[in-house]
C-alpha cells in the first residue's frame, strides 16, 4: 500500500501575511490512503464586532425615529447583554459605530456618509438602506420616518448575538422598500382569543415590536362592543382602557391604527338608531390617542342592508374625521345577499365620497377578483384574509383528516407557510392596497410573519422568510432546523393521518431541538408553541392507530357473532373497545406540560376547565386530546340496543346490520363524502391551489360532537358547496336496467333549507328544511333517470341568501339497487 506524507496545514484568518508560517517545520506524520480525509475549506464572512461600538443619532430625530433608536437599543441588550452608548457625534477613525436616522437628515449633518450611499430607491415611501463603511460604521438610513424604524427592524435581524457580543457581516448591504402600503394585523383584546384577552401591555407592546421589526406598519383594534361576551377573567385592564393604550403604542412607533368596528344594531332605518349608534361610537373613538381608519364588516357580524348601512356610516365618517382629523371610513359586503350586492353596487356607483375603500373578507359570495371588477376605479381595496381558522374558515385546511377536524379543531397552533403564501400569490395581482389580517389570537404567529414578509416583498423565499423568523426569535443555533419544523408541522396535515409517518419523523426532529435548547430556548412561547403541536399530533396519531385496531377486532368479532353467540360476541366486542385495555400515549403528558408552560409564558388558554378558555372550539384543544376518533362510541351504542332485543335472531339480524352499515348491495355505490379519499363520485370542482377558499369546489366539514359522540366518524363529516353552487355527484357505467334507491345522510352543521334534483330536471326531493339528525332519508327513483347509465345529482340551497354560505352538506350517500341489494342494506340504521 502507498503510503503518503501529510504535513499539518495553517490557516491564517485576517492575519494579512500569506504564507506567514510556510517556512516552519514539523514533524510529518504517516497515514495509509484510506485513511486520508478531504476537508472543505469553508470561508468565513468577514464580520465587524459592534460590541463596544456606540449609536449615532441623526439630529433632530421625530418621537417616532427615537422610538425606533429604543427599540434597537433594547431589542439588542435583550439578546446580548450589550448596551450601546448614544453619541451626537460620528466616531473617530477605529472605532465602530451604529449610524441611525432619515436620509435626508444623516447626509445634512454628516455629509461625509453620502458617498456611501445611493440614490436607488430614496423615494419611496418606508424604505431604508443599510450599508458597511470602510470605517466599520453600518449606516441605517431610512427614506422616512418609518423607514427608519424599519431600517432599525431589518438591522436587529441580520446581528449575531452572543453573550456580551454583538457582530454584523461586513459584505451587509441592503437597499429595500416594500412592495404594498399597508401590511397590518389584527389584534383583538378581547374574551373569544385564545391568549390575547389576558395580555398586559408590556406584553402587546412587545409583541406590535415583533410584527415591526418584521415589516408590519398597522394594526387594526376592536372596540368593547362586539359579538363577545362583556368581560373575561384574564382581563388586566378594562377593554377601553387597554384599548387606548394599544392605540397609543401605534402613535409612539408612528404606524397605523385601524378600528373593526361592526355595525350590530338590527335596523339602521331609524334615525334615533343611527344617532345613537353615533354617540356610542364616538365615545370609543375620541378615547383612542391615534386612528387612522375605521372598518365596518358589512357583516360577520352585523347584518345591515347597504341602503340603510351607507347613510349612517356617512355620519360616523364625519364625526370620525372631527376626533381624528384624516381618518379614513372602510366597509365591506361581507355576509351580503345576492340583492344586497346588487343594492351595493348601485350605490358605489353613486361613488360617495366619504368613502375610502372597500375590504374583501371571509364570507363573501363573489371573488376578489369580481369584486374587484365591479368597483370604481377611485376605491382603493384591502384585503382581510382569515389566517387564524382551520374548519369554517374562508380558508381551511385542505382535505383536513377528521381525526385533526374533531381534536384541533377551529383555532389550534396552525403554522401554515405554504399554504399563506399560495392564498397571498394567488391573490396578489387584485390585492393593490395591501392587507390586514384577521386573527384570534397568536396560535397564527407564524402566519401573521409569512403574510408581513410576503407584503415586503411577494417574491420572497418561504423558507427564508421562516428562517430569518427562527434565527431572530429562536436563535441562530436553531434557525435552519426551526424553520424546516414549522413546515414539517404543516406537512403533518397532509393526507390520512394514520398513514402520515411524517407525524413521527417532525416530533424526532423537535425532540432533537428540544434535548440541545437552552434554558431561554425552552421558555420561549414560540419554542412551545411548535413543541406543542409536534407532541399533539404525535399523540394523536398513535392514539387513532391504536382506536382503529380495536374497531377492526370488534368487528371482526361481531362477524363470528353466528358461531359465538350474539350475548358472547357484543360481550367481546365491547371489551375490544374498552379504550382502557390501552395504555396512553407516551406523548400525551409532554402535551399538558407544554400546555401549561404556554399559559405561564404567554397566557395561552389550551382547556376550558384548567385555563377558562371561552369555549373548546375556541383553541382549547387540550380538552379534545382523548376525544374517540373511531366509531367505537356509535358502535357501543348500537350494541346496546342489540342487548335489549328478546331474541337471538333478532340479535344476529341487528348485528348484521351493523356490519353492513355502508353496504349498497351487489351492483351498488356508497360514499363517504366527509372522507376526501372515499367518495370517488362528488364532482370535484376546481383545484385547491387555484380557488383556496373553496368557492367553485366542495369541501370538507364537520358536525360538532362535543356534547353526543355517538354520530359515527362517517355521518359527522360531509362535503359542501358555498353560496348558490350546488353541490354534485356524477355516476356512470350504471345498470340500465335496474331500479335504484338512493340513501342519504344530511351533514347536520349548519341549518339550512336544502334541494335535490337528479339530471338538472327531476325533482327527488323539493326545498325543505335540511334533517340533521344525521339518520338515514331514502327516495326511490324512476328507471327513466337511470336508462342511459348515467345519474348526475345536484344539491342546492335557496338561491341568494347571505351569512356563511353553508348549508349545502352531504355525509353519505348510497346507490341501491333495489331488486339487487340484500335487505339489511337497504333498511335504515
């Protein structure tokens, strides 16, 4: 074997002597080929050490400019120990210094930085430049006021921290703007969030500096009347007066301060109505130290005809713009009927001048894009985008598994990067103005960033945008790895759960984190929140692998009920079921520790009973950890029943007919439309990626069973249209010579009126109130339907109505062949 003489290598970083060790000698060293290793030489970025450098402030600084000087220079401490000393002077040659201010300003009292400078980009309105000398100053010129704060903003997370050290990439240099004009959120103090209505102000102000340093440059308030309870039992403050303060930390950062504001009295007709709706309102409104914009749903909640709605926010405006000179008057047509619409657009024609722009939010009956094309060219349009919602949302989930729909449920911890930004790319061309999101709560942390990084700038790299969230909020020890989890945890809710072994492969990934995080890592809510949701999924999915193993054995022994005997078999079958013959998961406690870490951290209420949440629906999805996934509970029931009959026969017909529950019978067809991967007959619609809020395709939903869990998995889920779509079924290849009976199983979550036709012609049923009950309706139909082979049927709604636009939900559906089918399967359960 060849043997070869390897000579230790120096590397000699910013010595600026090549070579300077080349002549000396050491002992050489013998190694084997194989042994032999090739190691990348990596470059390191040169980088200036700021940790006894000193801020420069440019004279003559706004409140607001010296808010963001404050904000640097404590957002840095925070992370370092390091405090900068203010300085009125640029520092002499050798040392490093900070420069902060308005361009125009930096350049009038240090002329000497212009030509470190350029002119790209100067006017636009919030934009910054942020730039290394050659005398190791970093230059933070801001084009404005706001430019400067998020000059400061951009700067806190491109700094390395360790304790006592603070350092910046000496190549830094960034010229930038953003993309859209308002880039803002909505931060609701009040009792329906999940963590927001226990928040003191140290903690909302704290968290507005978190959305600025990002890029966020509003934040949209809601006043003390609104559809929620008068009080909460986290309140620190009276919701007026913290009301006020989140008013009054807006003015001090200089962003904008919008007021949601609905419009809730029945009737708007009557004058002493709309003068009282005036005084109330202008009660609130003169308490607030800034406002910018009021924004009245149309409703959502509110339900007020546009002919009345106009002419009392024409007043409001007025009296809006005497409290807040400037102030500007928003609505939407949220909720509206198909009459409403056209009443509203009528009176946009009109183009009242009180009127600013018009808001697209959830539960509107036409697209952005058709709103969009209606409006007078003189209104500007905002966008209201629901990024807090899973189920019942104006973008939900997509193909949710009902394991998740029934547990998470509506407001769980929902890092959804992907899917915010296909919702912000599919809507950008039409989204002129800007957005401010709906939120209930920071469960949508991550998604409140994607949406502020994307305004910035719509071409943003996803995984960037994560990143530079995780190394600024986590640590730069964690950046990449955090990042790649928060996608992980979406990916968890790709698919059939039980199938989903990306589950397991994100909690091994977090687990990892969580063994190397240090003390402070683990304290942080961030860190928390998606150690939270990595333990709950995994609990979950093992606990529905284990559920439907003791179905499938219960089953199968109710299938040997003939030879067992029907006492022996439900006996067993019962004891198949028992959930306590199973051992928890080994996830789940973990689960109630973090639970509790995040009330402690952050005030999340994850349980009703141990944090006084407002409801389970609302993000308490700690309570629904152990909810049955399977249809053991329906199954009990049933065998209960069967208990009760006097004879074995009896017994054994009544089992069999739990076994055949969703059997159409030879030459027949059964759908599960509540499962996204059993119901190979809806008419599909359009793609996810192309119409995310579901309003040319039907979707996935739930009927609540908190309360009577009994409802098998299959009867509590269901498929919907929106709106006046109908929602369909097409079946082909059918016998042309048989007769069929059609079986269906109403989706019972909202109330509604509902039609089916078959063929676009024949009548099966006529408008009638929707059963939601969730048993079994039939109706025979004619052979003439059928004669061709073909069979289209076409659910509807009455035509018009306004409000969410649910009601059109189907669970189940099967395609009998009469003649054909056995029947235990054509006798309703």
């Amino acid at each position: 074997m060849k043997k070869i003489v390897c000579f230790p290598i120096l590397l000699l970083l910013g010595s600026g002597v090549p070579g300077a060790y080349a002549q000396k000698k050491t002992a050489a060293t013998t190694v084997t080929q194989q042994e032999v290793k090739v190691v990348p030489v990596v470059k390191v970025a040169p980088s200036i050490n700021l940790s006894a450098a000193s801020l420069v402030l440019a004279p003559g600084m706004s409140k607001q400019e010296r808010k963001a000087a404050e904000m640097l220079l404590e957002e840095v401490e925070k992370r370092s120990m390091v405090r900068w000393p203010i300085e009125d002077q640029l520092a002499k040659e050798g040392k490093t210094s900070v420069v902060l201010g308005r361009r125009s300003e930096l350049i009038r009292a240090y002329p000497e930085l212009a030509n470190s400078l350029t002119t790209n980009n100067a006017d636009k309105p919030e934009g910054y430049q942020i730039v290394c000398t050659k005398q190791n100053q970093i230059i933070v010129a801001g084009n404005d006021a706001r430019g400067v704060l998020y000059g400061a903003g951009r700067l806190l997370r491109l700094l390395n921290y360790s304790p006592a050290t603070v350092s910046l990439n000496a190549n830094t240099a960034i010229n930038t703007a953003p993309q859209y004009p308002l880039r803002g959120h909505q931060l609701g103090y009040r009792p329906k969030t999940n963590s927001y209505d226990a928040w003191d102000v140290k903690m909302w102000e704290q968290y507005i500096r978190d959305l600025v340093i990002f890029g966020a440059n509003a934040i949209e308030l809601i006043p003390p009347v609104s559809d929620d309870d008068s009080t909460s039992p986290h309140f620190p403050l009276p919701q007026i007066k913290m009301m006020a303060e989140m008013s009054r930390i807006a003015a001090d950062y200089g962003i904008e301060c919008w007021v949601w504001y609905p419009a809730l009295e029945k009737s708007y007709a009557d004058p002493a109505t709309v003068q009282k709706a005036v005084k109330e309102w202008g009660d609130v409104l003169r308490q607030l130290p800034r406002v910018d914009a009021v924004f009245v749903p149309g409703g959502d909640p509110g339900h007020t005809p546009p002919k009345d709605l106009f002419p009392m926010l024409e007043k409001q405006t007025a009296q809006l713009q005497k409290l807040h000179p400037g102030a500007k008057m928003w609505m939407s047509p949220q909720g509206f009927t198909a009459d409403w619409m056209n009443d509203f657009y009528q009176l946009m024609k009109a183009e009242p001048i009180w009127l600013e722009g018009i808001v697209f939010g959830p539960q509107q009956r036409e697209s952005i894009q058709d709103l969009s094309a209606k409006l007078p060219k003189r209104y500007k349009l905002r966008f209201y985008p629901d990024i807090t919602h899973t189920i019942r949302a104006q973008y939900p989930v997509p193909d949710w598994d009902f394991a998740y729909r029934y547990t998470l449920n509506r407001e769980p911890i929902n890092p959804r990067p992907i899917d915010e930004a296909n919702i912000f790319r599919k809507l950008q061309p039409i989204m002129a103005h800007g957005f401010l999101t709906y939120s209930e709560g920071c469960n949508d942390d991550v998604n409140k960033f994607v949406w502020s990084g994307l305004g910035w700038d719509a071409s943003a790299d996803i995984t960037s945008i994560l990143t530079d969230y995780s190394r600024y909020f986590i640590g730069a020890d964690k950046a990449d790895a955090f990042a790649q989890g928060l996608l992980s945890l979406e990916q968890n809710w790709r698919g059939p759960l039980a199938v989903n072994q990306t589950v397991q492969t994100t909690l091994l990934q977090f687990q990892d984190m969580e063994r190397t995080a240090t003390p402070s890592q683990l304290l942080n809510w961030r860190f928390q929140q998606a150690m939270y949701r990595a333990y709950y999924d995994a609990s979950l999915r093992s606990r529905l692998i284990t559920e439907m193993a003791q179905e499938e054995k219960a089953m199968e022994i109710l299938r040997k009920a003939p030879l067992l005997g029907s006492v022996s078999a439900i006996e067993a079958a019962k004891q198949a079921l028992d959930r306590n013959n199973c051992s928890p998961s080994i996830f789940r406690g973990r689960a109630f520790e973090l639970a509790e870490a995040l009330y402690q951290s952050i005030r999340m209420q994850l349980s009703v009973s141990k944090y006084k949440a407002i409801a389970i629906g609302r993000g308490a999805n700690l309570d629904l950890i152990d909810f049955p996934l399977t249809n053991a509970p329906w199954l009990n029931s049933r065998l209960a029943e069967v208990e009760k009959l006097s004879t074995e026969a009896d017994r054994l017909r009544m089992i069999n007919d739990i076994l055949n529950y969703n059997n159409p019978g030879a030459g027949g067809f059964y759908d599960d439309l509540g499962n996204p991967y059993a119901q190979p007959h809806l008419v599909k619609g359009t793609s996810y990626d192309d119409d995310p809020a579901y309003l040319q395709a039907p979707m996935s939903g739930f009927t609540v069973r908190f309360q009577d869990n009994t409802a098998r998995v299959s009867a509590a889920t269901f498929a919907e249209s929106l709106h006046d779509r109908p929602l369909e079924m097409l079946y082909t290849n059918l016998n042309k010579n048989a007769q069929y009976r059609l079986r269906i199983v109403y989706g019972a979550e909202a109330k509604s009126d509902i039609q089916l036709m078959a063929n676009g012609s024949y009548t099966v049923h006529p408008m009638r109130a929707k059963e939601m009950n969730l048993q079994p309706v039939e109706f025979d139909l004619p052979t003439s339907l059928t004669e061709n082979g073909q069979l289209r049927l076409s659910w509807t709604r009455p035509a018009g109505l306004g409000g969410s636009g649910r009601g059109a939900q189907v669970s189940e559906v099967w395609l009998i062949p009469v003649t054909e089918a056995p029947a235990s399967a054509t006798k309703p359960l």
